[in-house]
C-alpha cells in the first residue's frame, strides 16, 4: 500500500497547495486593493468636498448680493444722501448683511473707496468682529494686511473685479480664540445706481459682499459629523471592503471542502480501482511462483493496464503450469 499512499498524497499535494495559494495571494491581493481604495476614496472625496465647499460658499456670496443690490436699490432711490452710518443702525439691512449659515460660518459687507489715490477698506457689518471696530479700515486700523495678509490680498483682489466673484483660501484669525482656521472665501461687488457715502473716510465707497467657510467645517454641519469626512467616508469604504472579503474568505472554505470532496474520490478511486488490484495481482502472482499454478488471475476482463497486466501472468501462469507437466512427465 506504499504506493496507494504516495498516489494519494500526489493528489492532496497537486489539488490543495494550488488552492491555498490561490486563497494566500487571494487574501493578499485583497487587502492591499481594500487600502488603496480606501486610499483613494479619500482623496478623490478630499478634493469633491473641498470643490462642493467653495461652490457653496460662492452661492452664498451670490446670494447676498443680489439681496443687497435689491434692498440698497430702493434704499438709495428713497433716499440719495444715504451713507454707510445709516446702514450700520439699519435692522433690516443688518438682518441681510450679517446672515449666519452653514457651521457657524457668516456673510460680511465691506465698503472700499479710494481716498489720496489709495483704496481704503472698511468693515460695515462682520459679525465676528466687536461692534466697535465696525466702520474700521481694515490696513490702517486694524492691521490686517500684517495679521492676516492672505485675507487683505483676497479683499483687495476683489477690488479689481466689479462684476465678477473673486475667492480664494486664506488664513483666518479667531478674535475670540486667537487660532489660526484655514477658509475659503469670496467676494462680489454689490451694483448700486450710485456709490454711498461713508463719513469714516468722507468718500463714497463701493459695496463688497462676501462670506467664507472653513471646508471641513461645513461638512461637518452638513453630515452632523465630528470627524474628519473624507476619513469617514473611506471608512465606511473599508467597511463594505471587510465584508467583501469575509464573503471571499467564505467561499475559499467552500472551495476548500468542495476540494477535499473531490479528493476523497480520487483517494477511493485510486484505492479500489488501482491499488487494490495492483495488490491483488501481487498476490496472485506470488501464490503461482510457489507452485499454485491453479489459482485464478482477477481482472482479466478489464480493458485497462490493470487487464493487461492481469493478462501478462495469465499467459506468465500458463506458461509456468505447462512447464512444470513437462518437467513431470521427463522425471517419470
């Protein structure tokens, strides 16, 4: 039986290493596809988030000022002498101008005009800020052009941009924390049938609208979620990615017993249609090489190697019996 046992664990050996190889690169393959779609995920989702952030904060700014050119319209045609003074304790143009949205975020109005050939920017309404430093220049008073230069850059950027939205990133200062926050924020110069004055400077100025928002901020607000999004959402990649691969992991088992299944029928196969014969046959030539030349070879029928070789000890005991008459009959 030593070469049943070698058969059979040719065939275990050739049916379940492929297999488990199969399962070992399979597992491998997964994993690192799991984390570099996670990977990705996250970064296609950073960049979707940041693009989906600043459109919302253009149509905010969009908005704002299309609701000031309407109600500073009629303002201004009831009243041509209005001036930015009269703004600042108007509570229906405070009401617009000074909106709240998204995750704490706000909208703002600046009023901008150039005095001694020099812009000069002023805060009408910024909510953040302390009431009194409304109606401030933002450079000279302020000094934001040295706190915040990314700010002012956008600010006077927007200058140069009557009729279109400027926005850009810009570092922005918490006046209650004093932390730094990263924001994305525009601007659009609000088309009145006249400038307005403003007696802080004594010159008329334009009016800016704009808002800004910190990106993960806001989807934040939006998701009601504490964590960082893009981080969220390649979890929940990774998340569905384990599943998947439990489901592999399942159906390599299957593939495994399914395997063992076959293998046990080659083993069977193996055993009682080669071996066995093979041992039977030994046997039987063994009985006729002591003399037992009558004894009956099996498989004779069979239309294999196993027949032949049946056939070859037949001819083989036929061949000895005759043999042993004819040393008989010379003995007599």
């Amino acid at each position: 039986m030593k070469l049943t046992s070698k058969i059979i664990g040719i065939v275990l050996f050739s049916s379940f290493v492929p297999v488990l190889l199969l399962a070992q690169l399979t597992v491998m393959s997964f994993a690192e596809f799991g984390e570099n779609a996670r990977s990705g995920v996250i970064n296609v989702s950073q960049v979707y988030i940041a693009k989906t952030g600043e459109e919302a904060v253009k149509m905010k700014t969009e908005e704002l000022a299309k609701a000031l050119e309407l109600y500073l319209g009629n303002k201004i045609r009831e009243n041509p002498n209005l001036t930015t003074a009269d703004l600042i304790k108007d509570p229906d143009f405070l009401e617009i101008a000074s909106s709240q949205w998204g995750n704490d975020e706000y909208t703002w109005v600046m009023g901008a005009g150039l005095v001694g050939g020099e812009w000069k920017v002023i805060t009408l309404v910024y909510q953040p800020l302390p009431r009194e430093k409304w109606g401030k220049d933002i450079k000279n008073e302020l000094g934001w052009h040295e706190s915040m230069p990314d700010f002012y850059d956008l600010t006077m950027k927007a200058l140069g941009y009557p009729a279109e939205i400027t926005c850009d990133y810009y570092t922005w200062i918490d006046f209650q924390t004093n932390e730094s926050v990263k924001k994305y924020g525009c601007y659009r110069q609000v088309s009145l049938p006249v400038p307005i004055y403003d007696p802080n400077i004594n010159s008329r100025v334009m009016i800016l609208a704009g808002t800004g928002a910190s990106i993960d901020g806001y989807f934040k607000y939006l998701t009601r979620g504490s964590g960082n999004v893009s981080e969220s959402i390649g979890t929940e990649v990774a998340k569905s990615i384990e599943k998947a691969g439990e489901q592999v992991y399942t159906n390599l088992v299957i593939a495994l017993v399914v395997a063992g299944v076959f293998v046990g029928l080659i083993a069977f196969f193996t055993i009682t249609r080669i071996a066995r014969p093979i041992v039977d046959l030994s046997k039987t030539a063994d009985k006729i090489s002591t003399g037992e030349v009558d004894t009956e070879v099996p498989f004779r029928n069979r239309a294999d190697e196993i027949g032949v070789l049946a056939s070859s000890i037949e001819r083989l005991k036929r061949s000895l019996k005759v043999a042993m008459q004819s040393l008989e009959e010379a003995l007599k």
